[in-house]
C-alpha cells in the first residue's frame, strides 16, 4: 500500500511565479513511521518545538530557529525522502492559458492529473494499491470532489469517465498534523523554488538535482525519462498553439535542463 501526500503552490501568478503547481509526495505506507521518526530528529536537531511548522517558506520559520538551522533542516529532509525512496510527482501549467479559470477549476484539473498519474504507477509499476491525502484545497467544495473522485474518477474533455481503482481512500490533512506533510511541503516548496527564478543558483542546483532524484522516472538508454510520469506539463508543448506561450514552456525545460547538468 502506497501514501500519497498532496498540495498546490504558485498559486498566484507574479513576474518570478509563471506556472501554477500541483504535486504530491508518495511513498510505501510501511515507510511512514522511519520518516516520521528521521524527522522528528531533523525538528529537534534545527530547535522546532513540538508546535512548530516545519515548512519550506522561510516565512513560516519560527523566530527561535535559525536560517541556517532550517535551510539545514529542509536540505536533510530532501536526503530523507530519497533514502526512503519517496517519490515524486508534479504537475505545471503556465498561468496565463488559465488565467480565466476559477481557482476551483485551477485546483481540481491540477489535482486530477497527479491522482491519475499516481493510480497509473500503482496500477502499472507497483502493482498495489493506495490512499490519498491533501492539503485543504482552496475552494468550498472540496469533499464533494473527492467523494466524485473516489466513486467516478475522472473525467476526461471528451466525457469518458476513467476509474482510479487503485486508490482506495482519499482525505485531508494539513501541515502540522503529520510530519510527512512537513516532507512534502518541502519537497514541492523547493521545486516551486527552483523554477521561480532562484536568487542562490547554487543552493537552486543542489536542490534541482535532488528533486529530480524524487520524480518518479523511467530509464531508457541511460536516459532518465520523466515527462508524462513524475513531470507532467499541460498543455503538451506540442498541443501549444501560441508562440509566447510555447517559449515559456521552453524556457522553463532549458532552466530545469541548466540546474542539473552538473548534479
């Protein structure tokens, strides 16, 4: 059995923030009580007191911990994460083509493609099943989207209903009540990071590097193939009509292509 972890970022655009985010952390269930307990460790090694939030916003760092204790803290978690083999998938969509869009749409479209891509890997490559858990959505009709999730799956432009059988629970959570949303809080938060124009370039490349780790990948020829599994990008650079939008697209490949060249 397989948990995954879910949430959303960028939500709204800025000059550094072109692409809303949806992504989730998952991992064997077995595994919840080693990243519970590592983290735990991290939290106190860094001074976050049973209370505390432990995110990936510099802003929500309590005043008693340091930056450089919760910088430290965040780059352990990453090296947790990989050494329980979580993994890692995320969806991005350039704001400007759902500028129209209410945040309600925004959100369940996002998070359809990462619960569909997540059924796909437990129904395909692991061959179990698993439980889904998000953070609040931003809307007011959050459970009647699961509940639709958990009866009919999802619903494809065409209207075909695809079943996502293999997930047999779906809830909520929030930051605070578990700390494996601390972990993914954190490995989204630094993805967000890297692709919103990152003042330290370096401390972007160590991160890059170790999200990509986390992608759920395939490998082809020595090729890490992570398009349409841990990365899914919408509109499909090919079905891109419009010129400025296809080159946002590109440059955001060129930047994430940059970032992991040396990793």
């Amino acid at each position: 059995m397989y948990l995954l972890l879910a949430d959303e970022t960028n939500q709204q655009p800025s000059r550094n923030a072109k692409f809303y985010v949806y992504g989730g952390v998952f991992f064997p269930i077995d595994s919840l009580v080693e990243l519970h307990v590592q983290i735990d460790k991290i939290r106190c090694v860094a001074g976050y007191g049973p209370a505390d939030k432990f995110k990936f916003d510099t802003r929500s760092r309590p005043s008693h911990v340091s930056f450089e204790a919760s910088t430290a803290a965040k780059r352990k978690t990453l090296d947790i994460c990989k050494s329980l083999k979580c993994k890692f998938i995320v969806q991005v969509i350039l704001h400007d083509i759902i500028k129209n869009q209410g945040i309600e749409q925004q959100s369940y479209w996002a998070a359809d493609y990462v619960f569909g891509r997540f059924n796909t890997f437990l129904k395909v490559e692991a061959k179990d099943f698993g439980i889904c858990v998000i953070d609040n959505l931003p809307t007011k009709n959050q459970y009647k989207y699961l509940s639709k999730k958990f009866a009919t799956g999802l619903t494809l432009h065409t209207g075909t209903t695809v079943s996502l059988s293999n997930i047999k629970l779906f809830g909520t959570s929030c930051i605070g009540a578990s700390h494996a949303c601390s972990a993914m809080d954190i490995v989204l938060g630094s993805f967000r990071y890297c692709i919103n124009n990152p003042e330290n370039e370096d401390a972007a490349k160590n991160m890059m590097g170790k999200v990509m780790d986390l992608l759920w990948h395939t490998r082809e020829n020595q090729k890490i193939k992570v398009l349409e599994k841990g990365l899914i990008v919408r509109p499909k650079i090919t079905q891109i009509r419009s010129l400025e939008h296809k080159q946002k697209y590109q440059e955001l490949f060129d930047h994430i292509n940059y970032l992991i060249e040396d990793y």
